[in-house]
C-alpha cells in the first residue's frame, strides 16, 4: 500500500510573538525551509492555531510585552493533541526559566537566546522538521504494517475454517470406516487449526494496540473485574477458582484495554494452575511508594504531572523460575510446553505494550509451584 503526497499530512511552523518586526526577521531566517511558516501575535491566537496544524516545531518568544509566554507554552502542553510538539523558546540572555514552569514538566524544551542568531534558529528549524518527518513516516509504515496484518489474518483465517470443519466432518461421517490412528491424524489437523486461529487472533490483538488512539478515561477497575469475571466464568466454574478483590483504584486510561489487561493476567492465572487445586487468584491496590520507580514509570506517562498506583495480582499456580521474570513478556516466549498448558504465548506481551501506551508498567516475581505475582502500575484518576 503507497501514500499519494496528497494523503500525507505536511508539517508547519509556528512563530509566536508580538511583535511583527520580529516575526518578519524570523520568517525571513527561516525563508530557505521548505515548509509553511505560520505566525501568532498574540497567545490566544497560537493556542487555537496549534490545533490546525500539524506542527513540526514552535518558536515562542516568551518575554513578549503582551503575550505571558510562559502560560502559553503550559497551555500548548496540556492539550492532548499538542503537548509532543517541540517547543523553542526565545528568551532573554540573563533570564531564568520560572521554576514552577519546569517542577510540572513544561521545562522539556529547548531555547535560544534574544536577539536571535539566524544559523542556530534555522539549524533548530531543521533538526525538528526532520523529526517530524521521520516520525510521520514511522507513523505511515505502521499504518501500512496493520493494514497488512488485517487483510493477512483475514484471507488466512478463512481456509482455516474450512480445514477444522472439514476435516471435523470426515471424523464425524466416518468414524466407524476409519482406523484409530487415521482418526487420530483428523483430530490432530482440527486442533491444529483451532491453535493456529487463536494464535492470528493474538496477534491481531497485539498489533492492534497502537492501532486506534486512546480512549482516555477515568477508568472503575471494579467495574472492569466484574466484566472480565462473566467473560471467564465458564473457567472459573470448571477450575473452582476462588477470586478474592478487594477495592480497585480509579485510574486514567482506555477501558477497553484495561479490560485486556485484566482479562489476560487472569486467564493466565487459570489456565497455569496446579494439577488437583483450585485456583486462588487475589487482587488489591496500593499507592507507588518507591520513589525511584515512581520517576521511572512518569517518565513516559500520559501526564507527566501524574500520580500512580498498583494493582497486585496473585496466585497459587505452578509459577515459574524468578530469574525468568522478563523473559515472560516477550512474545512467543513460553516457560512451559504446549503439550503441558495451551496458550500462543502473546499474552502478557499484549499486557506490557498497553501498559506502556498508558505510561504504566508490569512486574512479576515468582516462586517455582507456589505461585506468582504480578504488579500493574497505571496512573491514578485521583
């Protein structure tokens, strides 16, 4: 699949400053790039600008007599669609940048200094444009890639179907002419089919997740166990598993991932349970302590301003060797064999890629045939 140059989005940039003298040197510094140069004398202007176009880089003059630059770059920021867009401000030489700017995260931003030198605005000019443009063409290869993995799980899954139930009809309108062993082969060919169709479904999943924006919300973790509870209730009945959940936090993201996310840690936690005991699965929340983690994980979150909380899954199951424990969220990498425990061996990879997406993170600790424990962080709507 191509891109016609008319499908693809062209980047822009954005001058902000009161000043019409300044803004006519800056577009004349900036004359020699290839891409449209958009101008605001005022902040109001720029923040209803910067939702209209797909921004490379912003050029901010934040000592401008009239504009409170620094409030306008906080306002670009906490908008949703524009708070990735590189910011540059223009500053004077002796000035400092208000601390409070830089305690709620605005400070992530680069600067050059008043009156502007024309090479250093033109190169900063450059650099950010091509990022954007590496960026977006990142963004149309994925685009493509998932376009491909639709239209290829679906032209495959169809001959799958009709080779279960093919070969599902031979078995049944023959049994009684077949040897045991052809019977066998039969069978084997049906469930082959079946793994290998959960497994293209897997995989749909996983390369889904970056496929649709975020639904942001505050997000019932109650509510969502609930669902996921009646969505496994058949396997919950058959094991005997017992859930104990205790008060689920309100947290910010998209229900239908963490939905995801809660549905396949436990799934697993039945599906790897001991021989001969019932599954004893427990869920509870406690607030980021650990300081250190607590940075690592805003790091990438939604909000750089967020505070995170955990939620702490635990089972009896089978377990497994704690010296594995990242080995287990990769995809395709299993600790056990098939012939012993189904699975396509995606799931928690599929977990540890939304919990990203959210700014989160998962850890698992474990003990070999004791059980295992797994801690979801996400950032709180509280």
């Amino acid at each position: 699949m191509s891109h016609t140059s008319s499908l693809v989005p062209q980047p822009a940039i954005l001058l902000i400053d009161d000043n019409a003298n300044n803004l006519r040197i800056q577009k004349d510094i900036l004359v020699s790039v290839n891409t449209e140069i958009i101008t605001a004398l005022s902040g109001e202007d720029a923040t209803s600008i910067v939702k209209q176009y797909n921004l490379a880089v912003i050029f901010l003059n934040v000592y401008s007599s009239s504009i409170n630059g620094y409030h306008t770059a906080e306002m670009i920021r906490s908008n949703e669609g524009t708070k990735h867009v590189p910011i540059v401000l223009i500053r004077a030489m002796n000035s400092d940048i208000p601390e409070h700017f830089i305690e709620h995260g605005y400070g992530k931003v680069d600067y050059i200094y008043q009156p502007v030198e024309r090479s250093l605005m033109l190169s900063k000019a450059m650099l950010f444009l091509g990022l954007w443009q590496s960026r977006n063409k990142l963004k149309l290869a994925k685009k493509d890639f998932q376009d491909f993995a639709y239209a290829a799980a679906h032209d495959i899954k169809a001959p799958l179907r009709h080779i279960q139930f093919f070969s599902e009809a031979v078995l049944e309108d023959n049994i009684d002419k077949l040897s045991d062993e052809s019977c066998q082969h039969l069978e084997y060919v049906s469930k082959g089919a079946e793994r290998l169709k959960i497994l293209i479904d897997n995989l749909q999943l996983y390369a889904e997740v970056d496929a649709r924006p975020l639904a942001v919300n505050a997000v019932d973790l109650n509510r969502v166990m609930a669902y996921v509870a009646d969505d496994l209730a058949d396997s919950i009945e058959k094991s005997g598993a017992q859930l104990e959940v205790n008060e689920l936090p309100l947290v910010k993201g998209d229900n239908n991932q963490l939905h995801q996310v809660l549905f396949n840690i436990i799934s697993n936690a039945l599906k790897y349970n001991k021989v001969g005991v019932a599954p004893i699965i427990k869920l509870s929340s406690q607030a980021v302590t650990n300081q250190v983690n607590k940075k690592r994980v805003i790091k990438n979150s939604m909000s750089s301003t967020e505070n995170m909380v955990q939620i702490v899954i635990e089972d009896n199951g089978i377990g497994f060797d704690n010296s594995h424990h990242d080995k287990i969220f990769l995809p395709f990498q299993r600790l056990v064999t098939r012939d012993e425990y189904e699975g396509s061996g995606i799931g928690l990879s599929t977990v540890k890629k939304i919990l990203a997406r959210h700014g989160g993170a998962i850890t698992a600790k474990s003990n070999a045939n004791i059980g295992s424990t797994f801690i979801v962080t996400l950032p709180s709507a509280i």
